[in-house]
C-alpha cells in the first residue's frame, strides 16, 4: 500500500521536538551554514560573476532574501549596497545564483539570507559569511612570475633546494584593508613579519600547470602531451592584522611539490621546471588609495635553510643556512642577488575554491621506547599520513636529528641539522611521510612529551556517522575512512600516499560514491572532476588513467571512464547541474573515443599502443588487485563502454538535450546486447569467474537466463569460494549492491563478515589501520579503493539512497535490503539541505525504521512487510509497504 503523510500512531514525542518550526510560534529560525560555492567560511576566495549560494534550514522555507554588501555591519541593519534580491518565493536553498551587479576583482564581499516560512513568518537574518574575489581578468595581475637565479630551466635535474626570497615595503597611516594573492609552485610558505600567513600546507593544489613535451617519451607510460586545459591555482589571504604601520617584510618559501622533482622521482613525475612565484598584495586605505606589493625583480633570494625538498625523497633542513630576520624588516639584504623573471606557465591562473591540506589531527605515543642503540622508538597507534613534530627539543650545534618513519616502502629523509646548543621544534613543510611507528636519532635525550605526529591532509571534513550492532562492519568502515584521509593532498585523491602518491582516476572512481557518503568533499570533487575533464586529448578524446596526468599511472578503460562516472555521481549527490553540463561534451567525446576500439560485434577491446606505437600493458587493464584472478580484460572494457554511454545518456536527458539522450540510450543498449551474446556461456550459465557475473547483473541480463546467472553466482561465491570475495577492486565496487538487489543480501553480509582470507576481517585480524592494496596483503597497504564498494553499508542496510529524477536528497528514497542477522544500524550524513538520518532495527521477521528527513526536501520511505520478502524480492515494490512523508521524524 502507499500512504500520503505520516499515520498518527507513528509521529509520537520525537516528531512533535524536532517539527518547532512548523508551528509558527514567533519568527522562523535563521538559515545555518552559508556557503558560497560549496565553501564555507570567511576565507573563500572566487572567480566567478554569478557565485551559487547555499544555506540550511531548520524549517520550511517558501520564499528567501539574499543582501550582499561591502560592509558586514551594514548588513545588520539590513542595508546592502551591492544587491538586494527582495524577497523571492522559492523553496529553494541550495546552489542558488547571485544575481546582482558585475563584481570587482580583489573585493571582499559580505552575504546574508533570510527566509519565510511556512506560515509566512519571516526569520531574523544568517550570521554573515563572506566571499572574496580573484581576478577577473588576466590584466587584474601586475605581479609577475619570478624565481632564483641559479635554477636553470634548460638544467631541470640539478638542484632540489627550496630557494627563498623577500622583499620590505612601507604601510602608511590608514591601512583598513589587505589582501595577498599568491601561488607558488611547486608548493609555498608565504611569511609577514616572521609569522606564516595561513595555515595550509602542499599548496596550491596539484593541476597541468603547463606543456611538458616530454611526456611524449617517458621511458615509463609515454603520452601525448596534449590537454584540453591547463590551469595553475591561486590562494587569497586577509592580511590586514598581520601589518603594521611604517616597515614591513613578506618572504616566500619555495618547495619542489610536483612541479620539480628533480632526478629522484623513478620517472613517476616529469618535471615542469624549477620552482617559481607570483604574488599581488592589495593595500587598501580610509582615503580611497590602494598600493600594491608585487613579485618582480627587485626582490631579494637566496639558498634557505630547506637544503633538500623532493616529495618523495624526503625534506632535510640546515639551520647552518638560517638568515636571522630575513622575515622581518630591518635586515641588510644589500649583498644578496635579486630573483629573475621565468615564464608564466600556460595554465590559466585561476581561485582555489577546494579545500586546502591542513593539520587535521595530533597523536600521542601510545608506546614509547629507548632502544639499546639510543635512538628512540616511537608507536602513534595508527597508520597516518603526515610527519613527526619534534617540540622543544635540547640539542647541540652539529647534531643532526633524523626521523625514520616506518613504512612497507622506504621513507624519504627527514633530517635537522643544528646550528647551535638549545631548543629545537622542528617538522617538515614540503612532503609527507606514511607511518604508524617512527624510529628517532641524533639527540641525547628526547621525553614522550617532546614528540607527537600530525596528520596532514585535505581538509575534507567527514559529515557522516554509522553505527551498527554487528562491530566488525564499524572497524571495517573505520579503517577505510583512515585510508581515505592519508590519500587526500594537494586537492586530490591517491592510490597510495607512499609509494606513488599520484591521482589514479580509476582509484578515485571506485571510492567515489564512498567519499561522498562520508565527507564535506564537494568542493573537493568540484575542483578534481575539472583537473579530469581538463586532462582529456581535445584530438581524441582520450582520459588517461591520472588526472592531472603523471607517468606512473597504469590502467586502462575503467580509468578514463571517471570522466563520466565521476559528474555522475556528484550530480545525484549535489544535483548540480552547472558541472554536470560542463562534462556532457567531455563524456560525449570519450565515448566517442571508445568507439574506436569497438569490435565488429559490438563489444570492445581495448589496444592501445604507445605514441611511437608500441604495445603497452599499462594502458589497457581490465579490472585489477585480485583476490584470486581477473577476469577478461574485454568484458571489463565492454561494460565500462556500456556504463559510459548510459551515464551520458542520463546526462543528456537531464539537460534537454533529447536527441543526445536517445542516441546514447540505443548506444548503451547496443553494447548490452553484444555484451549479453558474446561473455554468456550457456552450458555454465555464466558470464564467467572473478566478478563477471556480477559486472552482467549490473548492467542487465535477459530476462530468461537472470535466475540461472543469479545461482551460478550465489554458487560461484558461497560454494567454489566458500564465502569469500573473488573479485577485484572494480568489480569490488559494484559486488555488494548487486547481490543486494538480486535477492542475495545474505550473501553479500557473509562476505563481509568473514575474518580469513581474502576479506576486510582478515586484513584487521594482522593488525591493519588502513585498507590495502591487495587482499593478500602484498604492495600497499594503505589503498582506499577497495572501500568503494561499502556503500552497501548506508544504501542496502540503512536504505538511504538519492533519487536521480531529483538529485542532491531533494527526494530521499530511504529503501532497505535487511538481513536477519543485522539488529541495527544506523546512518547519519549531511545533505545538502540539513541532517538525514535513518536507522534500521530487524527482529527476526519485524523490520523497524526511524530516522529524520531535512527540510527543503521529501521522502519515499519503503518499509519491508517482512525481513524475508525484503530479503528475496527487494526491486519489487510489493515487498514494502511504502509512504510518503515530509520533513521532521519519522517511525514505522
């Protein structure tokens, strides 16, 4: 049966608490979390003329009103002087457009909303949040692009120093306001008066700054070097507090990054050039003035204490090289040389509107030991990915202190060497270290006081929690979510944040729909799907398997088809229409790349060759990291050929381009068709081992062979491989959804609730913090890509799914697959328009459902007539009794 509204008996306390501003009692509550662009925050720098605003609600909006203003204080009196958009009856609160005058590059600008609710009551205004802007304009910039003089481009393999520069200036009376754009690259510490400016680290973010012919002939994975887009970040800083009137210094600190790494890279990165800068202070003035304080050549360089910089072999810092006051004004820097210009790269510069790495968390030895050799041994309790601080440490002049951070692989450097007697705190600034243990030398004595670790990654921040009565899936989801954090830098996701620390577009594919049930991570993904869309062959239409494209990265089809998964899934999770239409001719163009390699029969094997037309692996994998074998490369290539021409399909249809729909649609059907008539065996009635009948399942199989595949696979796993997994990480990502909705979630929990090998079980069973590479343990141990498939946690046990006709948790289809063994779990997660959260309790043949849906949204809640029915038969609605319900509490 299906219901409209909530019965009577199920309301109860806990909807009459949570439904307040329903009732009309005084004004309506002020919006919550403003957000500019997915940010939110005072630090929010943009380029764009029509920024998208959001905020939450806690009650029902029918209309809105936006101020935007130059003065926070004018905005609470409700004044603004740049756009009042009166009030507008709309429902809606997420991604919605400014629509006021042109902007002015480099100008702070304040927001406020205000909403009426549904009796029309008006709430107070949102505490203000503010947005600054770049530069509009190429010709908005006067700086120009400098670095050190001894750094010869035409020399890239020389030198791995991280090079320093400053220059002094003069503040007059009156200073209200100052703004610092700056990127350097690789990465940059910028200083004002001997204090940092920001708290960010491996900044900016990893983007194809500029050509690199090179790529043509790299002895690892040779590529044409051409893209659709180059683009180079630039960060924005209020510096106001940290000048002063009279004398002022600024400095900047250049690391390698991934812009340079030197000879010491295995031929993992190719090299853009040495490091270099651009950086446009803006000083503006109560008389009207504006100075500005720009990077030319009359800054000052020199050799800085960082003596070796290189992202994979580690930071050594010489103190023997200090400059004492070189960031400070006052300094005599008469005698040193002044920087030299070096060419712009031909990325466009464009605002860093992602998230930016910082210290995320700070551990304490949890186990603490001098060994007999008088080094220490130092045990943080968990796999991190980040560095050890060393804090107020005695030391004496010619010591040098070293780090060993403990690894499967080795560890780069990490040394200090002093230049005196006294106290030292030291950690690095330009890499990064992967490790739970530590061994560390070169003082006499070292307390456990003096010594913690510091996680330092993308600041996505998790908006998620999960609970359930079976503890093994809460360490499983535990572990993987530490994966995911170490492998977040630099505004991408890794494979592995040691060995190769590069952004596998397959990788970040599969974990996708993991992330985003986890983590804040749309401005993270907004900026990483432009870096894929940007690395695609405007001739071809090709993805490479990294994104931006680095020359280890092997992988084949399933790598490059993140140039349509990827939008896809952001799509559904954040409806956001903008970025999807930014991709639909890039997913139209790599389909149409995957048409050259479409066989006579409709299916597709992939070949392709080296640009001087060699054979190479690398480029045409299947799926990958086994538990036991693969299966064939060319059924793996026609399903992701299939999957890419229905997801275009989709977004055709989503933005009115019909005929585009269509004709992908007969696409994608074609492929199936083919796909159906080539890997099916009739004698086996299967597809074939290692995660092939479920890629068929997936994609649909005739209607008179689905209950044959449907044994042959319950067989497949639970008989020939007793209950455990048999796939691959791709055919990991879509191996638990599928046994769900095809009547076999028991299957799907008795795979994950195995603790021998191959499964998750086994992997915490040796001790594992993380997720790894490969289910026997081999290579990495800190992967996050097997974790794509746990969505089964959230979207099958809790039943929370988004519905693509009204993405973004606008309609919230709560739909649980049960299994008798569960008891309950629970999921809580951030949506777009507030806090979603559902909880499913089973009692043999009883399902119980509770939870909360946000305001701004509805919800289609199917609940199981039994456990078993549900079980059996969870793709026919008559298994549920199914109803639909507005925002507040809920139970049934």
């Amino acid at each position: 049966m299906k219901t409209t509204g909530i019965r009577p008996a199920i309301l109860a306390a806990m909807f009459i608490g949570l439904t307040l501003g329903l009732c009309g009692c005084g004004a309506a509550t002020a919006p919550e979390s403003l957000r500019c662009e997915y940010q939110e925050g005072d630090d929010i720098v943009i380029d764009t003329q029509a920024p998208r605003l959001s905020w939450i609600n806690n009650t029902t909006q029918t209309a809105w009103q936006v101020l935007v203003a130059t003065d926070r204080n004018a905005l609470k009196e409700g004044k603004a002087d740049i756009w009042d958009s009166g009030k507008t009856v709309s429902a809606e609160s997420h991604l919605v457009a400014y629509s006021g005058p042109a902007m002015e590059s480099m100008k702070d600008y304040w927001w406020t909303v205000r909403i009426w609710d549904g009796k029309d009551k008006v709430s107070t205004w949102a505490r203000p949040a503010r947005w600054t802007t770049g530069m509009f304009s190429e010709s908005d910039w006067r700086a120009k692009w400098i670095g050190a003089s001894w750094q010869d481009d035409s020399v890239p393999e020389a030198d791995n120093s991280a090079p320093i520069f400053r220059k002094e200036f003069t503040v007059r009376e009156g200073l209200v306001r100052a703004k610092a754009f700056v990127c350097g690259l690789g990465w940059f510490e910028m200083s004002l008066n001997g204090r940092k400016v920001g708290d960010d680290y491996f900044v900016p973010g990893l983007t194809d700054y500029t050509a690199r012919p090179a790529l043509l002939t790299n002895p690892r994975i040779p590529l044409e070097p051409e893209v659709t887009a180059y683009r180079t970040l630039y960060l924005a800083y209020d510096i106001t507090d940290m000048l002063g009137k009279g004398a002022n210094a600024v400095s900047m600190l250049l690391g390698s990054g991934y812009f340079h790494e030197g000879l010491f890279n295995n031929n993992n990165i190719a090299n853009y050039g040495y490091p270099r800068f651009i950086l446009q202070m803006a000083l503006e003035y109560s008389d009207g003035g504006i100075e500005y304080v720009c990077s030319d050549t009359t800054w000052k360089e020199a050799h800085s204490p960082v003596v070796f910089s290189n992202l994979y072999q580690g930071e050594v810092y010489d103190a023997n090289f200090e400059i004492p006051g070189w960031n400070k004004p006052g300094l005599d820097d008469s005698s040193l040389s002044h920087a030299v210009l070096k060419e712009a790269p031909q990325g466009r510069l464009t605002a860093n509107m992602g998230p930016t790495d910082k210290v995320l968390e700070t551990l304490k030895p949890v186990s603490f030991e001098r060994l007999e050799d008088g080094t220490f041994k130092i045990d943080f309790g968990k796999v991190i990915s980040g560095w050890v601080k060393l804090d107020g440490v005695n030391v004496r002049k010619g010591d040098t202190l070293r780090v060993n951070h403990l690894s499967e692989y080795p560890a780069g450097r990490c040394e200090y060497v002093c230049a005196s007697d006294g106290k030292v705190t030291t950690s690095p600034r330009f890499t990064w270290y992967v490790f739970r243990e530590a061994i560390v030398s070169g003082m006499e004595n070292l307390d456990v006081s003096q010594v913690v670790a510091e996680s330092v990654g993308s600041n996505v921040k998790p908006d998620a929690e999960f609970d359930c009565s079976n503890p093994l899936f809460c360490r499983i989801e535990k572990i993987w979510r530490q994966s995911q954090v170490d492998n977040m830098h630099a505004g991408v996701a890794s494979d592995c944040p040691h060995r190769e620390r590069l952004p596998y577009t397959g990788d970040g594919e599969v974990a996708m729909p993991m992330v985003l049930a986890n983590f804040d991570a749309a401005s993270f993904y907004n900026k990483w799907i432009g870096d894929v869309k940007g690395s695609q062959n405007p001739e071809s239409g090709y993805v490479p398997n990294g994104a931006p494209w680095e020359p280890c990265c092997g992988g084949g089809p399933a790598w490059g088809a993140a140039i349509c998964v990827m939008p896809w899934e952001f799509y559904n999770s954040y409806g956001d229409k903008t970025l999807l239409a930014d991709c639909l001719q890039p997913m139209k163009d790599f389909v149409r790349y995957y048409d050259t390699w479409r066989a006579e029969d409709g299916t597709s094997s992939f070949h392709k060759p080296t640009p001087q037309g060699a054979p190479l692996y690398w480029y045409n994998l299947g799926d990958w990291a086994p538990a036991f074998g693969l299966p064939q490369d060319e059924l793996v290539h026609t399903f992701f050929y299939w999957l890419c021409a229905d997801i275009t399909s989709k977004a055709a249809k989503v933005l009115g381009d019909e005929a585009g729909a269509a004709a992908y649609s007969a696409k994608a059907e074609g492929i199936r068709d083919a796909f159906n008539k080539r890997f099916y065996d009739p004698e086996t009635k299967s597809y074939g081992d290692f995660g092939s009948n479920v890629y068929a399942l997936y994609m649909g199989v005739p209607r008179e062979r689905l209950e044959n595949v449907r044994a042959t696979l319950r067989d497949e796993l639970m008989v020939k491989y007793n209950g455990h997994v048999n796939v691959g990480f791709v055919a990991h990502r879509f191996l638990y959804e599928t046994l769900a909705l095809n009547g076999m979630n028991d299957v799907a929990w008795t795979l994950l609730n195995q603790k021998d090998f191959p499964s998750f079980g086994w992997w915490l069973e040796q001790g594992a913090t993380t997720t790894w590479e490969q289910w026997n343990g081999n290579d990495s141990r800190n992967h996050p890509m097997f974790g794509g498939g746990l969505v089964w946690f959230y979207r099958m046990l809790a039943g929370v799914r988004t519905d693509p006709e009204e993405p973004g948790y606008k309609h919230i289809i709560i739909r649980p697959v049960p299994v008798r063994e569960l008891g309950e779990v629970s999921y809580t997660t951030a949506t777009p328009y507030g806090t979603l959260v559902s909880k499913v309790t089973v009692d043999g043949d009883k399902v119980r459902m509770e939870g909360r849906i946000p305001f701004g949204t509805h919800a289609t809640v199917y609940v199981p007539k039994n456990t078993d029915a549900a079980i059996l038969d969870p793709q026919d609605d008559s298994s549920y009794e199914i109803h639909s319900i507005g925002p507040g509490a809920y139970s049934f």
